[in-house]
C-alpha cells in the first residue's frame, strides 16, 4: 500500500511566510521532534526534544532514536509499530525511553512517513510528548489502590484477582492451590502496651517475615488489621503446604524488636485446597478463615485444614 498521501488543500501564503511560520513551530514547539532519513538516521531535532532526551543536538544527528531504547519494549511491540509505519504511514503509541543520563521517561509518540515526489518514503517524523508524570501518577493510583498502604502486600482486591489466576493455573497444570488465612495470637496487648506504631512495626516486620517464609511465585495479602492470607501454589502435594507453613509459624515466633524493648506474636493458620476444597473463590477464603479460628480455639500456632 501507498503511505504517501498528496496535499489535498493548496499553501497560498508566501514561501518566506510560510518557512518562517514552520521554523517557529518547530523551535518553539512544547512537544520533542525528530526527523530521521529513511535509513533511521537523525538530520533533525527541536530544542524540546533534546531537553526531554537529555542529548544535545550535535550527539543525536547522524545517530538512530535507538539511542533512547529503554529496553522494556519487547520485539513484537516494535514489530507491529513498523507494521503500522510501512502499511498505513503512520503510528501512535506510548512507550518508555532512556535518556542520557540512563533516567527512564514515558512518551506519547506519534510517527509519520514522509514522502518524496515520487512516492517514496524519504523521511520519518516523530513527534513525542512526555507523560512521564502521568504515567507515574497512574502507578501510584494502581498501586494504592491494589496494596495495603502499611506493609506494601496485596490487599483483597488484588488477593482475590490472584486467587483467580491460580485457580486457573491450578486447573491447567493438574498441581494444587493452598488458600492459608492467618491471623496473629496476642497482637492487641502489643497496641495496648507499646501503642500503635508498636503495632505497625510488628506488622511491618510480620508481613516481610512472611514474605521471606514462601517461594517468589507465590501471594502475601494483608486483608485486615493483623489478619494475612497466603496463596500458596503449583503445589505437588500437601506436604509442601505443611513444610512452608511450619516454616511460616516458626519465624513469626520468633521475638520482635521494638526499640530496645522485644516482643513475641504467634499466628493462628486455616487452610483450604483447590479444588478439592470446593472451587468458588469467595468460598475458598471463607473456609480458610473458618479453619483458623479451630487453630485459635485449639491454643493458636498452628495452622488446621478445612
């Protein structure tokens, strides 16, 4: 397909006019401009580009925008953007890129294809604004909106898109899912003594102890005041769930500093399997928490199966 596309509206201002109009457009524009040959090649840049780049322009001509190639773009992204670029003459997307000094920044780009007369591709014009701000704020939303503000684990929400990604894994790969509701034996005499951020700090401690206690592919929630859940799968058997919850109970045995003072916490623990435990999420995290309060009432540290 021909990506070059005739004028279709004739430029009657004057040649002297209209070069000074594009010349201030260009130097002045708010967004970075890049021009390159059709071998990818810089011959051009605007002063917004540079200073979004961090290069001057005497470094980027000559040289390919691979230079801000931030590596988190895989192959197929660029793929399709070429595929764009050859079929229809233009692209437009966001994408993250590096600058000199090797800081990342987000852009909204927008390349076109320029055309010689006779219809060949001589040029590419990118025009690139910096979202990086706004990227940064949408992260800090998702994040606070899918973490607990205190201990950085998953909160329910994303405990429960969780849960449902290894149900389905679970189904897939034939291998068991642990759903462990935790709750802490004698917290609240911690807040009653040494105060809240007492109980912050134990539970910031809990919550890394917790982290360090399961594999990496693994889930850590925190869903209430001292109550956490862990999603433990691709499990073999159930033996595994046994070995990492006694793991589990014996580091948060372990005594807790606060200050120069050191306190102990002990947690009660509920299980529930997939799926032989029933296959509806919410079910699931109920009948976990109902098998912890039989720990609790059974003398707590230890964990009990629905």
């Amino acid at each position: 397909m021909n990506v070059c596309h005739p004028s279709s509206v004739a430029n009657e201002w004057p040649e002297e006019l209209r070069l000074k109009i594009a010349d201030s457009l260009f130097n002045n524009s708010s967004e970075g401009i890049c021009v390159t040959d059709a071998g990818e090649r810089i011959v051009e840049v605007n002063p917004t580009f540079c200073k979004i780049s961090g290069y001057s322009k005497e470094e980027l001509l000559g040289m390919s925008p691979r230079v801000l190639a931030s590596g988190l773009q895989d192959r197929d992204f660029f793929v399709t953007m070429w595929a764009d670029l050859l079929d229809v003459g233009e692209w437009q997307g966001e994408l993250w890129n590096r600058k000199k000094t090797g800081e990342l920044f987000a852009v909204r780009l927008n390349i076109s294809a320029i055309c010689n007369a006779v219809g060949e591709v001589s040029h590419y014009l990118a025009i690139m604004a910096d979202v990086t701000a706004m990227k940064v704020q949408q992260q800090e939303w998702e994040k606070n909106a899918n973490h607990d503000h205190l201990t950085g684990l998953p909160n329910r929400t994303l405990l429960m898109d969780r849960l449902h990604q290894a149900m389905a894994q679970s189904i897939r790969t034939n291998l068991v899912l642990a759903v462990c509701y935790l709750d802490l034996d004698g917290f609240k005499p911690i807040n009653d003594i040494h105060g809240h951020k007492a109980g912050d700090a134990v539970l910031v401690e809990v919550a890394a102890r917790l982290r360090r206690s399961v594999r990496e592919g693994d889930t850590v929630a925190r869903v209430g005041g001292d109550e956490f859940v862990l999603l433990l799968w691709g499990l073999v058997s159930v033996d595994e769930c046994n070995h990492t919850l006694a793991r589990v109970i014996s580091e948060i045995d372990r005594p807790i500093a606060i200050g120069h003072a050191a306190v102990s916490v002990t947690v009660s623990v509920g299980v529930t399997v997939f799926p032989q435990d029933g296959k509806d999420p919410v079910l699931l995290t109920a009948q976990a928490d109902s098998a912890m309060y039989r720990s609790k009432v059974a003398g707590g540290n230890r964990f009990t199966y629905f």
